[in-house]
C-alpha cells in the first residue's frame, strides 16, 4: 500500500474512532490483512504525529522500537477534521439557509459525502419553491424533494430531513394505514345515488389515498379504496361482503403509477372483474409531468400495455409507450392533493 494511502486509511479509521484516545494496537489492528510492514506504518503514525492529529500520551510511554511510536495518542478533533469543517463551511455558504450542516461537524466525512448528493436536490427544490406552506404525505414530498417517492419513508430520508433540522418545516402529514370497515346497507343508502348507481375510486398508493380524503365530500365517488398495490387483485372480491348493496350498480375507477407494474395491476382487475374501468383523467394529467428513472427489476408485459393504452387519447398513449421504452415511470404521488382534487371533481366519470 502507498504511503499516502496508509495515511488516508489511517485517517479514516481514526475519525471513525469514537473515543478521544486511541491505543497503538487499535491502529494496528485496522492493517490486517493488509500488506503493511512496520516501517511503513510507523513512517504514517509519526507523520501524524507531526501533524498534530494525534498527541502521544506520555504517561503510557512507547514500544521502543526503531522507528518508536507511543502506546497510547490523545486525537485532536479539531485538527483531524479541519479540512472537513472548512468545506462543511463552504456549502452552509452556498446552500439554502433553511438546510443546517452543524451536525456534519461531529460525523464522519464519509456520511457527509454520501448525504451531500441529496442536500444538493434539497438546495434546488427549496431555491426553487421555498419552504413547503400545505401539508402533504411523505412519498408526494419525497417526490417533490428528489424525484424519489421511497427516499423518505424507505431510504432514509427522514433521518437526513432531521439532521439537516428541515424535518418540521417539510410539513408532512403523518400517514397511517388506512382504516378498513364494512358499511351498513342503511348507513350507506342514506347517501344520494342518482339511478342507483355508484362510481367507487381505487387507488394503487397510501399516499394518493391520503391525499383524496382531505376534500371527500366534494369528489363524484361513493368510496375511495386503498389498493395496497396488487393486493387489490384478491380483496376487491369482499366488496360485495363490505357494501352489501346488490340493488347498486358499482363501477370502479383504478388510478396507480404509470409503470409496468400499476399498468399489469390494472390489466390483472379488468380481466378478473366486471365494471372496472381506467381513470383516464388522472393518468392524462399525471403524463403532463416529467417521467423519472425506473425500476429495473419490473415484468414487463406488453399485452397489458396494449390494452391499457386503448384507453387513453394517442398522444397519452404515444408518451406512456416512450417513456416506458426508455426505461422510465411515473408515479401516481406525481399528481399533488390539489390536482387530484381539481381533477375528480370537474372531470366527467361515465358510469355506463
């Protein structure tokens, strides 16, 4: 191993060392395995020596061997990570001043750089738009931050939102799992069903399913139901069991994400079910925004694809098929709560 790269290593391994001291066999024990003699380790341990990073313990005296080194060092925080604060220094300088990095001070710089892509995404999305004013669930934020809808709630997001102190200012509404219930037939007959009919709303994601409830009443849907993904391909059979109303004429709308999964989730209700039917106005308008990268691991199944996209106006259609074909998607948080508000509630929803 170079020399410069013992001293790098060495120094990685110090600033991960939680104690303010540190003993000569610690640090040695950080080479095995390593193609490390003694000279060369010795040459790295007294350059920081030199450098003021560590400060032998003369109390504990040293191993006396030629180059000597001590058996025990005191670690000089400041010293070590001086070059770390200056550019810690530099980016509070540059980036938004809602985003604090004081806490980066005290970590390592291998979590620094790791974070720092994000708090860049986070940077433009607030010199953009500024700090959030509504509430929203955390994957319509997350996606909103950095085009990811999971980095919040899956990908450690919340954790970096804290550290950086924009957590409380992100304003995100907590998100419980829906509550699941069956509905008397009187309870639900009190509601006005003009020719006993009644249009019902799946949606694929938590959050969408969130974000609708905000504004129910104004919307056209007898319910709006939580698909939890393909889940939704087995429970809706306990529709019937739940809302026991045989006399109704029920049509279900699907609305998810604009990848190979929603569209096969989709595919897979409208061949097993009567009466479902796309929510067309939804996908048009979530396809006027930017498609991100996909998920590679996805089945891809173009005879859903194909039967999916008759639903849609050609130019919808046309979009859905290139952005899929290049690897990207779409996910349903892309539509914020007042688009979807706006958009179920002024849309025409045919029934027949």
């Amino acid at each position: 191993m170079p020399q410069t790269d013992i001293v790098t290593f060495m120094l990685s391994f110090i600033e991960s060392h939680r104690k303010s001291n540190i003993d000569l066999a610690e640090l040695q024990s950080a080479f095995v395995g390593q193609v490390v003699d003694y000279p060369a380790f010795a040459e790295a341990l007294l350059q920081l020596e030199q450098d003021g990073v560590l400060i032998p313990v003369k109390s504990h005296g040293r191993n006396g061997r030629t180059p000597s080194l001590a058996y025990r060092y005191r670690i000089h925080l400041q010293k070590l990570r001086r070059d770390q604060v200056s550019i810690i220094q530099m980016a509070a300088q540059q980036l938004h001043p809602a985003i604090k990095l004081d806490v980066y001070y005290r970590r390592t710089s291998e979590e620094w750089e790791a974070d720092l892509p994000r708090i860049r995404q986070i940077h433009q999305y607030l010199t953009q738009h500024g700090l959030p004013k509504d509430e929203i669930t955390a994957p319509e934020r997350s996606f909103a931050l950095t085009g990811d809808e999971k980095w919040i709630d899956e990908q450690g997001g919340r954790e970096l939102l804290e550290k950086t102190g924009l957590w409380a200012s992100m304003r995100i509404l907590p998100a419980s799992d829906p509550l699941m219930l069956a509905i008397h037939p009187k309870l639900f007959s009190s509601v006005p069903i003009s020719g006993s009919r009644a249009s019902h709303l799946i949606v694929e994601n938590k959050a969408t399913f969130h974000a609708l409830l905000g504004r129910l009443n104004d919307l056209p849907f007898a319910t709006v139901i939580y698909g939890s993904g393909n889940k939704i391909v087995g429970n809706l059979q306990m529709f019937a069991k739940q809302v026991p109303l045989p006399h109704v004429h029920h049509t279900f709308y699907y609305f998810g994400d604009l990848d190979w999964e929603g569209i096969r989730i989709w595919h897979s209700l409208n061949r097993r079910y009567d009466h479902i039917r796309l929510a067309a106005p939804f996908y048009i308008a979530a396809l006027q925004h930017d498609a991100v990268p996909g998920k590679s691991n996805q089945r891809q199944d173009h005879a859903a694809l194909s039967d999916f996209s008759q639903h849609l106006p050609d130019e919808s259609a046309q979009r859905l098929n290139e952005l899929l074909n290049e690897g990207r998607y779409i996910p349903q948080e892309v539509l914020s709560a007042e688009e979807l508000h706006r958009i179920g509630r002024m849309s025409v929803w045919n029934e027949t």
